[in-house]
C-alpha cells in the first residue's frame, strides 16, 4: 500500500500514513496539535521495502554520493588468459 504525507497548517513535522488508494483521506489530525494536515503531492516511493535486492539498491545508492574513501590504490585481480596446446586452435584468428 502506498504511503501518503500529509502537512500540518501550524508547521508541525509531515505525518506519513499508509493508506490503500481506494481509501485516502484527503486530510488526517494532527498528532502534535489536532488540527487538519492536508495530504500534499510527493514523489512516488517505488523503492520501499525489505528485500536483499532493495537492500544492495539502497547501499548502491548510498555510495554515489559518498564513496567510501580509501588509503591506498586497490591491486590488479587480473588473471592471465589461459594459452591453449591444441593444434587445432592454431588456425583461429587471433584477437
């Protein structure tokens, strides 16, 4: 169900509430001081949730902006290619 965010006219903090899309109130109380928060316009939030595939998105998403720093250059993990002894590969084309 999608989460809806609604503004206190006094300048409380946002409430978040879920609600189904059949069922949103346009306003909801308060519950610092009472009065009618209005559901104001958000972006969608697709990415909420709790699986290992949101996990690995969220710290993704989390590096872009603040890679980790690091002390020195990280050393080549490069493999040599493997050299074939078959006669037959002689003939194919070389990169």
């Amino acid at each position: 169900m999608p989460t809806y965010v609604f503004r206190c006219p006094q300048a409380c903090d946002d409430v978040e509430q879920v609600h189904s899309m059949l069922t949103v109130p346009d306003d909801v109380e308060c519950p610092v001081c009472a009065e009618r928060a209005r559901r104001i316009v958000t972006a969608a939030r697709l990415g909420v949730g709790d699986s290992a595939a949101m996990r690995a998105h969220d710290a993704t998403r989390a590096t872009a902006d603040a890679p980790a720093v690091v002390s020195s250059v990280p050393g080549s993990q490069r493999r040599s290619t493997p050299v074939t002894t078959n006669p037959l590969h002689r003939r194919l084309p070389r990169p």
